[in-house]
C-alpha cells in the first residue's frame, strides 16, 4: 500500500484503485457501503482492504512528519524575527546575526579596539558600543535562540510520542519569544 495526501485527504493506494480517508468527516470508503468507485468515467470494482485509519502506522507516521514540517518552518520563523536586548533595541538572533556579532567583536580586539557598533532589527546602526556591551547583546541572542531551540526539541518529543491523529490535532506550534 502506499499513501500519500492530496487536497487534505489521505489517500491508499492499492492496484491502481484508491480509497479515501477524510480526515474533517473522519470518514473513509467502506467496501461494503460502496462496493463500486466511478474514477475517470471508469466503474472500478475496489480491491478488499482491512485498515483502520487511527491503528495504520503509516499514516499516523505521514501526518507525524507533517507535524515536524511545520514545527521546523514555525522555528525558522522564530529565530528568524527579533527580540529586545538589554539595551532597549530589537535584535535578530539567528545564527548568521549571532555570528556577525561574533566577528566584529573578535575584530576590535583584534585591532585592539574597545568600541565598536551594532545595527538593530530596525537597521539602525548604534556606534560607540564597549566591546563589553556587544558580548552582554551577544550572550542575549544566544539564549534566544537557545530558548527558541529547546521549545522546539519539546515539541519535537510531544510530536513523536503521540499515539493518534487527535493527539496531533491537539498539539498547538508557537514561540513566545
């Protein structure tokens, strides 16, 4: 059998035939309901088939890795936006940001510099900055993106413990950031 979702539906695959299952109805295809399917203007006579929606793994498993889909684009959401710092500005966090912080200040203490500048979320650029306040903001938007990563690796494990479609339906995807 092979399954696969198509406009909100999951749908089995077998012999060529298909039997549908919607999840808003709850409701698939009983063969001896409906013994025959009008597919292309072609009556089909449906293959036998014994599943039931909430016991077949692979489906369970198919919504599963949709669930863990949109937990990685609601992360990259997240870590993609900003949070505020200590110094009352909006900072990007994501690891290139981080990074970019990272640089310039292994630079100044390269040049022996003890002032540099950061540019905000907003782009505005804020000069003067002690090198000791660029790694107190540096340290900031590390632990934002830490707390963004473990509220994901939580959801992560509710995600691939539920045992059901409904469990799923019940687990919410945000970021309080």
């Amino acid at each position: 059998m092979e399954y696969k979702q198509v406009n909100g539906n999951i749908v089995c695959y077998r012999n060529g035939s298909e039997i549908v299952y919607a999840p808003e109805t709850e409701q698939f295809i009983d063969d001896e309901q409906i013994p025959w399917l009008e597919t292309d203007k072609t009556i089909v006579r449906l293959p036998d088939y014994s599943f039931v929606f909430n016991d077949d793994p692979k489906i369970l498993k198919s919504i599963k890795t949709q669930k863990l889909e949109e937990l990685e684009n609601a992360f990259d959401v997240c870590v993609g936006g900003a949070f505020v710092c200590s110094q009352g500005w909006p900072m990007q966090f994501n690891r290139s940001d981080t990074l970019a912080v990272e640089g310039a200040i292994q630079l100044l203490k390269y040049q022996n510099n003890h002032t540099g500048y950061l540019t905000d979320a907003d782009d505005e650029t804020h000069y003067g900055i002690p090198i000791e306040i660029m790694e107190a903001v540096k340290l900031e938007m590390l632990q934002a993106y830490a707390r963004c990563h473990a509220h994901k690796q939580e959801l992560r494990k509710i995600i691939n413990s539920a045992q059901s479609k409904e469990e799923l339906a019940e687990i919410t995807i945000s970021w309080p950031v």
